[in-house]
C-alpha cells in the first residue's frame, strides 16, 4: 500500500510490576493503521487486547504499569517521546477513546451537555455557550432524539444505548483522525449494538477517521474490519486483511477460534473445543504461547517462539506449524477434539 | 409422543415499585406477565431474549426461587405452586438450576468437595463419609474434573472450571430438569464451546431435561430443541429451532435474528434496525408490547393485545399481521 501509515506500533511491550512478579499483558506488539480503514484487534480475556490501546493513549496506570520497549509512530511522531502535555494535545483531539461502559466512562455528577463541551473548550478554545452549542450539534449527529433537551440531563436519566451515543459523540467532538473502540457494544443488547454498530460505520465513512476496534466478538470483527490483528498472550498471532482472515485462518488458534462459535446458518452437532484455558501471565510457557493448547504443537513449539511471519503477501502468522494446519484443512479434517467430556 | 416434564401456565411475576415513607406500592414491575410454555422430557427449551425481558426471573419463579404473582407450573404434573416446605425441598431434587457468573455462584470459603457436596447432605444421598466422597468423586468426572481437584478451592479455578463445578453441583442431585439461566456468557469464547459440549453430553448420558436462558441466539440455536422469545415479560413466538431460524413470523424475532454480527466477511445482511429502546416493564406499552419499535405496527397494535397462537406445526406467535 502506497499509502501514509496514520498509526505504526512496533514492538510494544508493556509490562505490569505486580508483588507476584512481572505481567508481561502486551509482549511484543506491532501493526500498523491506515487513515480511514478499521483495524479489528480480536482476542479473548488478558490476552493485551486492551492494554495494547491504554498505551496508544498512554493511559496505563504507571506504577505498576510501564511501558517497557517500542514506539508508537502517529503521524511520523513517536508517542512513547512525548511529554505529558504534549501527549495530553494529542489524546481527544487526534485520537480519542471510547470504552465498553458507558455508564462508569460518564461522570454522573455533571449533565452530559456540560462533558461534551468540556472536551470542545479542552482542545478548541471556544466559549462556553459556542461549545454547548457545538455539544447538541454533535449529540445529533449520533442520532439522539431531542438533543437540545438531552444535554441537560444526567448519565442516568439514559439508557445503555444512549449513553454510548453520548460517549461517541463526546469521542468525535474534536473530529479525531483515530478512534479507539475498547468492546463498545459488548454491554449492549444485539439489536442496540446494531444500532451502535451502524452509527459507527456511518459516522467512518462521513469523517473518514480510522478506528482500532478491540472486541472479543468474531461477528462485530467480520461486520466491521478492513484488517484484522488476532492477539493471544500478548502478542499478535495473525495479521492479515479481514476476508482472507475469515476464508484462510493460517494459526491454529483463529481456526479454533472460528470453529468454536457456532453458526447461525450451518447446522452441526458438536463444535469444536480448544481446550484448556489462556496461560495466566505470570506464568507463560516456554516456546509458543499456544502451545499448552495446541493440537499441533511439537518439539520446536516447547523451545523457540515463532515470529510473526508473513508467509503469503499481506497475510502474517505466528506459528511453526501453519503449514501443517494447511494440510489438514485441505484434507477436510479437525485439529480439535469435538467429543468426550475433556473435550 | 414425548411426556411433557414441565408445564407452564399463564405465569406472572410482578415487583412491586415502593415510595415514600411508608413504602406504598405504587405500580408494579411486570417482569413475566402471563407466559405458556412447556418442555418435554429429554428436550431442550431454548428461552431468549434481550436484558429485562423476564427470562431469567422465569426460570427463578419456576423454581420457586421466586414466589409467582399468578399462574401455574406443573413438573410431572404436580403443582410446584402449591407445595409445602419439605415437598419443595423435595422436588428441587430433581429440579437444579446452574448460574450466570461462575464467580459469584460459587462460596469462596468451600472446597470443591463440599460445593458439589451440599446437595447430597441436604437431600440425604451419601450413607457415609466414604460414600460422599466417592459420590463427589465420581460427579467430578463426569464433568472433566479430576479427583486431585476436590480439595481445592473455587479461586484456583479458572472461569470453565468454575461453570463446570457449577454443573457438577446441579448434576449431583440426579435431576431431571436443569434450568441453565446463560451458562456460558460470562465465559471466553473458546472455553464456551467445551461447557455447551458438556452439557450435550451429560444430556444424552442422563436423560436430562433442559432449560436454556440465553441472549445469545447463536448458541440457543446450537443446543436447544425448541426456542421462545421473549420480549418485555412476554412470548411473541415459539417454534422449533430449525422453523425458528429459518421461517420467523414475529417480526421481533426477524428483526433479533437480521441484528447479529455474523463471522462472515462476505455475508453482507438485510439488517431490520429497531429504533429505540425497549421500553421499560413497569408501564409497558399498551397492545402489543411491540408496536413501540415495531417496523410493521398498524392501527390495530397499540389497542388489542394479540393472541398468542399456534400457526401450524407448533409454531406460536402473537401478532396481528398473523391474523391478516
């Protein structure tokens, strides 16, 4: 692509300093964001998923946190170089955030008129009255009805849905060329997170802002993404663009991943189990991270990590044995066990 | 022809709303109002709907965990409304229900052993020491847990873990119907599948009876036989799975059915968005509960409740686009 890169990570690391010992939550990160195009960020619990975006906004909580290694390249300027204030320019106003609930992102002591038009007069100098005025105008652009009334109520006086409008209003208020989506609408009820969804797309293609979306939802990332970066402990495991992905998943856990959830328009009689459960981090196996899971794994797999290889044009996956994994899928069999209560 | 092993009947559950100083009543949360439904021996029910439909308050009140306002549960034909104390304790023998949150269902201050355990003292199913022990032993099996575990604690468990002590404390009594109120959404995706296929197979294994309360449409679809959905403490259709997701009349359930994100890419869906929110259970909307979002309503809809009706096959719904 001969386009400019909005966003580069490169080898990220960010470390927590616990009394247990070292949480390595992101461990060796890097993708890149293109300006108008969503990256989907996939993976299940502790898995750095949103840790990887708290140190996009440097919003990790240092102690314990600490972001140990990398660079996070916005614009051809290095995140992890700046300073406090000129980081602080930089969050809401080009890159903005919002989280997975609504309800304890808002303050519920002040009305949401006055939170929205605290984020414009932060980053816009405009007087009060011109930012509340700019507040009803952003609140309907995100589909609230009556918007003049709405911005003197209080995060409680909203529903779910509401008030996530009400945090991507708040979000977009200063036109970001980034937005950061931690599982949006995974509080939300499916026919509001289609809503919250739809708003979103809209609003993507009307700003042409570029979103990270971080869910643990394979359906939301189908929906949404261009491309698609698949975490497991720490570090990404599969990279590619989001068809590819979903027509060719080359890492044994995507595939696993895919074939654990089932389907609305297929029919079968069991699904297909990854078992065990993530590593916990302090204690993460030697090798591949998979590899306590992985039916495939073998002798190299308990020694050296893989790197993230890019193995076809434009698709890049984390595994010694991918190529076995193609060989079995060609053969139409499963790697995971669908039977027996171990499963 | 399969026995009907739960029936319910026109179940309501109202909570009362208190103000003021003295607490009056002054309107009622209608959480369940006046549902039908029942679940043959052996079958999976699969009961979904969105937050605050009544879906789990059902299966609490068909436990009696819950008191109902009105109505009638029968299991095997007896009436649980109208038992005493100790014909309650036991008939929950053979009644179990397994919860959301794998975390907070479980006493942090009990071993394995004595969470799955309890049910066997209070029921009086171990003669001895011994015998409880083997009895758990054996429980924990069936559930993919080791022995080496029983002693342990529910902290060292990882989340599946738990939701399988969870099954295994409902599964030590020997039911017949277990009431899962959404066993499986506090759990990662991948973990999920092991804890649906467990209960496939404990199923098949045990003749077991399932109530399935999910808001998770991909995975009721997977395990239930039939499915109801609910919408603000009402049915609005019922069929079997297949008819279900393949044909649906109500057109809330079209409208639930066209909103979930699906893991294809090249899938791009008709989607039906619903304006709105629902609307809250304690003044619902006149009519049909419905109309408020409904992208079909007509004059008829905010005045006449609809009947909810069989429309061949044992598909039930309630609208009056039907009755056209």
């Amino acid at each position: 692509m001969s386009k400019e890169k909005l966003v580069e990570v490169k080898n990220l690391k960010t470390y927590f300093y616990t009394e247990e010992g070292v949480v390595k939550a992101v461990d060796g990160v890097d993708f890149e964001i293109y300006p108008g195009e969503t990256l989907g960020v996939v993976g299940e619990s502790g898995c750095g998923k949103s840790v990887t975006s708290l140190s996009i906004m440097r919003l990790v909580e240092s102690p314990p946190g600490k972001i140990e290694a990398g660079e996070i390249n916005f614009k051809n300027k290095d995140l992890t170089k700046l300073s406090n204030k000129e980081m602080r320019k930089i969050r809401g106003n080009d890159i903005s955030m919002i989280f997975q609930e609504p309800m304890t992102s808002l303050n519920p002591v002040y009305t949401i008129g006055d939170q929205i038009a605290e984020a414009i007069m932060l980053h816009k100098k405009v007087k009060r009255k011109e930012a509340m005025r700019q507040a009803v105008e952003m609140l309907k652009k995100v589909g609230i009805p009556l918007p003049e009334q709405r911005v003197k109520e209080y995060p409680h006086q909203l529903s779910g849905g509401m008030r996530q409008r009400v945090m991507i209003a708040m979000a977009l208020s200063c036109d970001p060329q980034l937005l950061i989506a931690d599982e949006p609408t995974t509080a939300l009820d499916v026919t509001i997170q289609a809503q919250i969804l739809e708003l979103m797309n809209s609003l993507k293609e009307k700003y042409g802002m570029a979103i990270m979306m971080i869910t643990h939802d394979l359906g939301v990332i189908a929906e949404v993404s261009d491309r698609v970066a698949v975490m497991y402990a720490g570090k990404v495991i599969e990279y590619t663009d989001v068809d590819t992905l979903f027509e060719d998943p080359k890492h044994p856990y995507t595939w696993g991943l895919m074939n654990s959830i089932p389907k609305l328009d297929r029919d079968v009689d069991r699904l297909e189990a990854i078992p065990g459960s993530v590593p916990s981090p302090l204690n993460f196996p030697d090798g591949c991270k998979f590899n306590t899971r992985c039916p495939l794994a073998e002798g190299k797999c308990y020694e050296v990590e893989p790197d993230l290889e890019e193995v076809v044009k434009g698709h890049k996956v984390r595994c010694w044995r991918y190529k076995e994994l193609e060989k079995i899928k060609q053969r139409g069999e499963r790697i995971y066990s669908n039977g027996g209560v171990l499963g | 022809m399969a026995e009907k092993l739960l029936e319910v009947n026109n179940l309501k559950k109202y909570f009362p709303v208190k103000a003021g100083i003295i607490k009056r009543t002054v309107a009622h949360v209608k959480a369940v109002d006046d549902i039908s439904f029942y679940v043959n021996e052996g079958e999976t029910l699969g009961l979904v709907g969105e937050s605050g439909c009544g879906k789990s308050t059902t299966g609490r009140t068909i436990l009696r965990l819950l008191e109902a306002t009105a109505g009638e549960v029968l299991f095997e034909g007896r009436d649980v409304m109208a038992l005493n104390k100790s014909q309650l304790r036991e008939i929950r023998r053979d009644m179990q229900i397994i919860f959301q949150d794998p975390y907070a269902s479980l006493n942090p201050r009990m071993t394995v052993a004595d969470i799955v355990g309890e049910p066997l003292d209070i029921h009086k199913l171990a003669k001895n020491k011994k015998d409880r022990n083997n009895k758990v032993k054996e429980i924990l099996e069936n559930v993919g847990l080791g022995a080496e575990y029983m002693n342990r604690y529910p902290h060292e468990f990882s989340g599946g873990q738990r939701q399988r002590i969870g099954v295994a404390r409902a599964l030590a009594v020997d039911p017949k119907l277990i009431i899962a109120d959404e066993p499986v959404s506090a759990l990662d995706v991948s973990v999920q599948a092991q804890v649906v296929n467990l209960m496939q197979d404990l199923q098949k294994e045990f003749g077991l009876t399932y109530l399935f309360i999910a808001h998770d449409l991909s995975v009721v679809k997977h395990i239930s036989d039939r499915v109801a959905v609910m919408y603000l403490g009402k049915i609005v259709e019922l069929a079997d799975k297949r008819e279900l997701f393949k044909n649906p009349i109500h057109p809330y359930t079209q409208s639930l059915l066209s909103a979930i994100p699906e893991a294809d890419p090249k899938k791009k869906k008709d989607r039906i968005i619903l304006k709105g929110d629902v609307p809250s259970p304690v003044d619902p909307p006149s009519g049909c509960r419905f109309h408020t979002r409904c992208p079909k309503a007509f004059d008829k809809c905010p005045i006449i409740e609809p009947e909810f009706k069989d429309y061949g096959n044992g598909h039930y719904a309630a609208c009056h686009l039907l009755e056209e």
